[in-house]
C-alpha cells in the first residue's frame, strides 16, 4: 500500500479549492469576504499547490533506482500530459479566434498559440 502524508494532502486539496474560489471569483461568484482574501493571497497559494505536488510526485516515486526506471517514468508522465495540453491549447486558439484573444488574455494572440501547440 502506498503511504500517504494526510497532512500534506489536506494542504493541497485547501490550496485547490481556494484556486477554484479564486477564478470563480473572476466570474462574478462571491464568496461574502473571501474573494478579496484569496486575490491578495493566490500567486502565493498557486506557488504553494504546485511545490506540493512536486514534492507528492517526488515522493511516489523515490524507489526509482535505475536510470531506465527514471527515463520510463518521465516518458509516461509526457505522454500522459501532452494529449491535454493539446487540447487545452487547441481549446483556447478556438476561443481566442471566436471571442477574440482579450477574453482569455491581453497576450493570448492566435499566432503564437498555434507556436505553442506546434
């Protein structure tokens, strides 16, 4: 079985849901006081998340030993995450091309989205 460290997990599920909080917020959701603490406190709380995940990542995997082990593993993490990034990419040059690349961001602009998804 694998060991988990609740404590750390708890942190990352508390820093997931104040992100989600953070971009509904963005959309016109209130949350009676926080979405003001939560904007003053997200780049901290993202840096936060993904150290966290890092280090969840890492320590699932510290019984790699070979460097055929490691190599493995990093192919199957890219081969995971590639497909969603395309989409995700794909997804938001669509939007950006509909709705105008303001919507998503002031330097979202479908010549280089199409560089990154390339």
């Amino acid at each position: 079985m694998k060991k988990r460290l609740i404590g750390i997990d708890v942190i990352r599920i508390l820093c997931a849901i104040l992100i989600l909080f953070f971009h509904l917020g963005g959309r016109g959701i209130e949350f009676k006081g926080w979405n003001e603490w939560i904007g003053n406190q997200v780049e901290f709380i993202m840096i936060l998340f993904f150290m966290i995940s890092g280090f969840c990542l890492s320590f699932s995997k510290r019984n790699l030993s070979g460097k055929n082990e490691i190599l493995d593993f990093y192919k199957r993490r890219i081969l995971k995450l590639l497909p969603l990034y395309w989409v995700i990419e794909i997804y938001l040059l669509i939007i950006s091309i509909y709705y105008g690349s303001e919507w998503i961001n002031e330097n979202a602009n479908p010549p280089a989205m199409l560089g990154r998804i390339v």
